[in-house]
C-alpha cells in the first residue's frame, strides 16, 4: 500500500471537501477540517509504531517513474530523520487547526490553504527526487504567503512580500544546483539521467564542483532555517502571521531549512560539508548569541518568541556541522523539541492575544493572579524553551552541546552562554507578563476554557514524555545520522570521533570509527539512506 502517498493526499483532499462545503454551511468548515487533520495523524501515529528500530536504511519506500526523459521519479521513503519530522507534522496541524475558530473571515480558503500546507509539507519530508523535492518545497510557499497576507495583523502586507522575496530567492539557488547535479550525474553528454538522491550518491564530484553546489543548495536551506545573517525575514512573518501560522512557521517550516542541510548537503557534498563545517558552525553560534540578545530587548511578546527561534535554531546547525553521532542525534531531537515548545509558546500568544489584542509585554502584568491556569501553562512552555531538565528542551541541547565540544569546543562553550541568556529572555517576559501589578485595562479577563486546555495537553504531554525518556527516539534517528556519518566518512579524510574520544579538529583524520549502527530491524526497507 502507498502509505506515504496516501499520507500526502489525504490533507490535500481535505482541502478539495473544505472548499466545496457550501457557504450556508459555515459551522462545518472547522470540524471537517479537523476531521482531515486527524488522518495524517493516524497514519504518522502507524509509521512511527511500524518502523524498524535499528535500520538505517530508507522504510516504506514507493517508486513511480514520472518522466524517464529528464530522470524524474515519484520516489518516497522515510528513515529515523524523516520520520520524526512527519510526525512533528501531523501533530501540529491539528491543534493549530482547532486553535483557529476564532477565524471567521473566509474561513473555508483558510482552512483549505492550511490542509494544503499539511500536504506539501510532509511531501518535502518524504521525497527522495530532488524535483519532487523542489516541487513540494515550492509549494509550501503558496499557501503560507497567503496565510500571512490576508489574514495577518496590521504590517502583513510588509512581511509576506518580505517573506516571498527571501525564499524565492533561495529557491532560484536551489533549483539551479538541483538541475546542474542532475545533469554532472548524467552520462557524458550531459542528459538527465537521475533525479533520485540514492542514485546521485553513486557518482563522483570534484571538490569545487561540490563547493558550488553546497553553496546553492545551502543558500536556499539557510534562508529557510534561517541562519544568521538571513534572518531578517522571520520576525517581521511571525509577528504578522495568525496564530495557526506562527506555529507551523516555527513549528515545521523552518525544519525544512534544517533538515534539507543534512539531507542534501552532508549527503550529496560531504567533502564540501567538511571544509565548510567551521565557518557553517560559526555562523550557527552567531546565532544562537545574537538571537539571545536581540529577545531580550523585544517589546513585542511575538517578536522575542521569533528571535528566540533564531537562536535555537542556532544549536540545530551548531550540532549539524559538528560531525559527531551525539550532535547530530540532538539536532534532530531539538528540531522535534524546537517545534513542540515554541509551537506551545504561540498558541498560547495567541490565544491571550484573542482576549486582548495586544502583543506589547508592558501592556500586561499581573495576569498569574487572574489567569491562573493559563498563568501555570505559560510558565511551562517559557521552562521548556529554556531548556529545564527534564523536558524535552534540555535533551536536545545538551546532547548538541556534548556532541559539538568532541570537534568545536570553543564553540559549544560559546553556545552555551545561549542557554543562559534563554532563561533570561524568557522568564523576565514571563515576569513582566505575569507578576506585579495588574492592568485595570486587563481586569475581568477570563482563564483558558476546556478546549484551549486540551489544545495544550498534547503538547505538555510530549515535551515531558521525551524529556523524561528520549529513548525511543534517538533508537530511531541513531542508526540513520550514523549511516550520514559513514557516508562522510567513506568520502573524505574525516572520521567522525565519539563520546570519550575528547576535543578533535572537525578538518582532520582522527582514525576513529563512527558508532555501529546496530541490528536491522523488521520495517519495511527500501533503498540505502
């Protein structure tokens, strides 16, 4: 069965259902919609059950030859990376989508361009053909521009131009280097003989051949991360986004950033992957600082909420370019962790924001004793993003940090300083917001009701559940940075250390093997990752 297709086109033709709901019928726009959202969820939920522990390789895998003329194919599969990016997917949707009844403008195209975006989504997940790749990556765009544009604040218009203009400029540099890689892995005439990532790694590339293309394809993916210093558009989108926008941006947009760099970039160019990793690194820990110190100053709750992305996702690309198993494994753990606690943070943005329509921290204060659940929730979320052992936060920092100090230790001691300056953004917001004085403008203002709280619990739920027992997890994505690892390793000079060999230079031979991926499991394999 084509589960992954199917996982594709069932938020997709729940788009097409919303949209042709007759407008008489408006009370039925959000639990239909919802109703579509929990599709995907059963079937991520499924994936996650049925994949085989322990095996590296791609699982679930379909192929459909599309066009043999230009090598193009509808390859999917998933391993340990893609499979928790598909499930943070299918898990954020449907709460945004229930966090979205106050929309009542046009509110089945709000719906309908949400369901899409779920789709195109998971499709940049799963897809193996750098132009099904590109096509999903594309698509994306569409609807989150319009999210932003028509039912954004007062500057949307500002932000999603904004927005269009820095990551279609990423996509003209990815879509280059994914045509002139397909041609290099053609014959020597030149013809498209293989879009498919699996066959592409069988071929050989110069190193400034592979410069180049880790150039084009990293623009577009720092862009979307987005990496200092191509950030500037992520703040202005966040803060005019709506709620449900807010969190899928940071929740899985920015993922695609992330996850595209160790997916394409280590992959397909690792000896460019390697020479670059400390200026890559540098960037990442520039990040984190400045991202830090520009939430502390931030008025605006949305705004300090953005910059704090800016940062965490900072640690992502710090642990993506160290080069070790315990970083990578906390990269991706954090990108799962990253969408769960700031996903939280807006939702809950942007539900007091529905009671006040304010952003401005200095317009609150004293709301723990009016509010006092959403008061105790807030706090949680504001612990989570911080990192608090315990919660799903700490895991995935301190695995980057220890992972990182093994071949950049200066660096993860400077990152580290990112961790305090976390908590500091985040609970002097959380006290400005919430003790002192009350607002007389504030008095009367209800606590979160029963739905707004079982929007939160799922997510209370998993961001305690992986800090208190990452396990499961990093058995499932272990196996599959590893086979990243040995395929770096195999490439180039550099063999990745492991924990206890102590602090190494990422540019060197060490003469350490990478971590033993372990037994296959019994998922259902498709090819090499």
């Amino acid at each position: 069965m084509p589960i992954l297709t199917i996982l594709i086109a069932a938020p997709i033709m729940g788009a097409v259902v919303v949209a042709l709901l007759p407008s008489r019928r408006e009370e039925l726009v959000l639990p239909v919609a919802l109703g579509a959202s929990i599709v995907p969820l059963a079937i991520g939920g499924y994936l996650v059950y049925a994949f085989g522990v322990g095996d590296p390789s791609f699982q679930f895998a379909e192929s459909f030859e599309i066009s043999s003329a230009f090598g193009i194919s509808w390859q999917l599969a998933i391993d340990g990376v893609s499979l928790f990016m598909v499930a943070l997917t299918v898990v954020l949707f449907p709460l945004s989508i229930a966090a979205s009844r106050s929309i009542t403008y046009r509110a089945k195209t709000y719906m309908a361009l949400m369901l899409v975006l779920e789709g195109a989504l998971i499709g940049v997940f799963v897809a193996l053909d750098l132009l099904v790749f590109f096509a999903f990556f594309e698509i994306v765009l569409i609807p989150m521009y319009l999210l932003i544009s028509i039912w954004g604040s007062d500057n949307r218009a500002y932000a999603s131009i904004k927005f269009v203009l820095f990551t279609a400029t990423g996509s003209a540099f990815l879509l280059a280097g994914i045509v002139a890689l397909g041609i290099l892995a053609g014959d020597s005439v030149g013809t498209f003989s293989s879009f498919d990532m699996r066959t592409i790694l069988g071929g050989e590339l110069s190193d400034t051949t592979q410069l180049w293309l880790f150039l084009a394809f990293g623009i577009a993916f720092a862009i979307k991360v987005p990496l200092f210093p191509f950030h500037t558009w992520l703040p202005d989108a966040h803060t005019e986004a709506p709620t449900a926008g807010s969190v899928i941006l940071a929740g899985v947009l920015l993922k695609m950033g992330t996850y595209g760099l160790l997916r394409f970039n280590l992959t397909l160019f690792p000896d460019a992957a390697v020479e670059l990793a400390p200026i890559v690194a540098i960037l990442g820990v520039v990040g984190i600082i400045y991202g830090a110190a520009a939430a502390i100053v931030q008025p605006d709750i949305k705004r300090l909420v953005a910059y704090s992305s800016v940062s965490h996702m900072g640690f992502i690309i710090l642990g993506t370019f160290a080069f070790t198993s315990q970083a990578l494994q906390g990269s991706v753990f954090q990108m799962i962790s990253h969408g769960l606690t700031t996903g939280a943070l807006f939702l809950l943005i942007g539900m007091i924001y529905d009671r006040t329509h304010t952003r401005l921290i200095a317009d609150y204060g004293g709301l723990s004793k009016q509010m006092p659940v959403y008061g105790g929730i807030f706090l949680f979320a504001v612990f989570a993003s911080a990192g608090l052992p315990g919660l799903s936060g700490f895991v995935g920092e301190f695995t980057i940090l220890i992972g990182s100090y093994l071949t950049l230790p200066v660096l993860a001691i400077i990152a580290g300083f990112g961790v305090i300056l976390a908590a500091i953004y985040l609970l002097w917001a959380y006290e400005r917001m919430w003790m002192g004085p009350p607002n007389p403008k504030h008095d009367g203002l209800r606590d979160l009701g029963f739905r707004e709280v079982m929007i939160m619990v799922p997510l209370i739920v998993l961001v305690i559940g992986l800090g208190v027992y990452p396990k499961p997890v990093m058995d499932r994505i272990q196996p599959s940075v590893d086979l990243i690892l040995d395929r770096v390793a195999a490439v180039t000079d550099f063999e990745p250390p492991t924990f206890g060999d102590g602090p190494a230079d990422p540019g060197s031979d060490h003469g350490v093997t990478t971590t033993d991926a372990g037994e296959h499991g019994t998922g259902n394999d498709g090819g090499e990752g």
